[in-house]
C-alpha cells in the first residue's frame, strides 16, 4: 500500500522568500507524481505532473523534482507571495489511477 | 474548456436524508474519480467509473454509498440515510485516459450532516 508523507506540515515565510515543499512515498513503482494546490474551502488546482521517467518539471516559479529511487520529490516555489499561501497537496497513483495523497503542507507567506 | 463541475458547492441534511451529489466531468474526459476529504484528514479515494461502468469500489463504504456514470448526464454519488459522520467534502476528479495521466479536480460539494 502507497504511503506518502509531507513534510513539513506548516510553513510560514515572509514575502519573497524561497519555499522547499517535501514529499515522499513508500512504493516507488510509480508512474507519475502530481502536485496540487488547494486553496481553504476549494477545489484542488493541478500545478505539475511529474512522469516517472523525467528528474524535474518546471512552471513559472515552479519547480518540482522527482528522485523515484529514494522516493522523495520536493516543489520548490521561487520568490514567494502572499498569493502563494494555501496547502499544497502531493499525490502518487497506487496504481494506474488510484491517487495516494498526502495530508499537505499548509503554506503561508506574510507580506 | 469548463473544468470538472461539481453541484451543489454546499449541501446540509439532516440524519436519515439523501444527499446525491453532481459531477459533469471535463469536455473529452470519459474517466470519473470521487475522493472524500474528512475533517482534518487527506483526500481518500473512494471509487473510479467509466461511462455505464463502475470500474473499481474499493474505497467506498459497503453500503448506504452508490455512484453511476450514465450514458447520458453527469456522474452522481448517492449517499442514503446520512449520518454525522459522512460529513465532509467529496471531490470528484476526472482524467483523459485511465492511465499514467493527470487528474483534474473539482471544487467539491461540502456535506454536512445535522
């Protein structure tokens, strides 16, 4: 059974500051990992999908890497904002569709 | 391109009611997922549908819990004779493709039960 932990599970910066988000899960048998960003009383917002075969995925101030072997991933989000702040969510398919979630980081960037 | 749509955004029953919760998947994506998120807790996932077909269950409660996907319409999650602790939010999520593809989420109906 996939287990996926986050660490941490708050985070408070000021604004501009650079934030590392961690991720890691048990199986490493994957075939993608997927970040999320999910906003207080919202839906879940895709940011990246990362494919097993690939190191790392970039979007704007958004980078994420994937090292399967040691089963970790980490998003880095460059310059935070205030617009920043919300739980980010990693989740890895237990199978080909199955999502395993984590319990999220809950990020909030102080202006 | 609408998103995944899900209806109602909020929902209350009392105990003992139906709740049937809504979602129209992405324009093109034949795949349905539900996924519940308790309070405090991570999303779980809950059952996965193709139109007319459900294709695994395994997350979903024995009973009082159903889900179609018909031919026509939007996928429906029914929850029969509600109790307290089926109060949370239900996410539905939809994808292209059954494998190795990303999944795309609503903004999820909130139940709450009194």
């Amino acid at each position: 059974k996939q287990e996926v932990t986050q660490i941490p599970a708050a985070l408070s910066v000021p604004e501009g500051e650079n934030l590392v988000l961690n991720c890691s899960f048990t199986d490493s048998a994957i075939y993608n990992l997927q970040w999320f960003r999910q906003d207080p009383g919202k839906g879940l917002t895709s940011l990246l999908l990362i494919q097993s075969s690939q190191r790392e995925q970039t979007s704007g101030r958004l980078n994420a890497s994937l090292d399967k072997s040691s089963g970790r991933s980490t998003l880095y989000i460059a310059a935070s904002q205030p617009g920043d702040s919300a739980t980010y969510l990693c989740a890895v398919p237990s199978n080909d569709y199955k999502l395993s979630f984590g319990a999220g980081t809950t990020v909030t960037v102080r202006a | 391109n609408a998103g995944v749509m899900q209806n109602p955004r909020h929902l209350v029953r009392r105990r003992g009611q139906e709740a049937r919760l809504r979602c129209s998947p992405m324009k093109g994506h034949s795949h349905v997922y539900w996924y519940r998120q308790l309070p405090e807790e991570g999303l779980k996932f809950m059952v996965y549908l193709q139109k007319e077909n459900i294709i695994d269950e395994s997350g979903m409660p024995k009973e009082r819990f159903s889900a179609e996907f018909p031919k026509e319409g939007p996928s429906i999650l029914r929850i029969q004779q509600v109790v307290r602790g089926d109060s949370a939010a239900y996410f539905c999520a939809s994808s292209l493709t059954d494998s190795n593809t990303e999944a795309f989420f609503g903004q999820g109906t909130r139940l709450t039960v009194v």
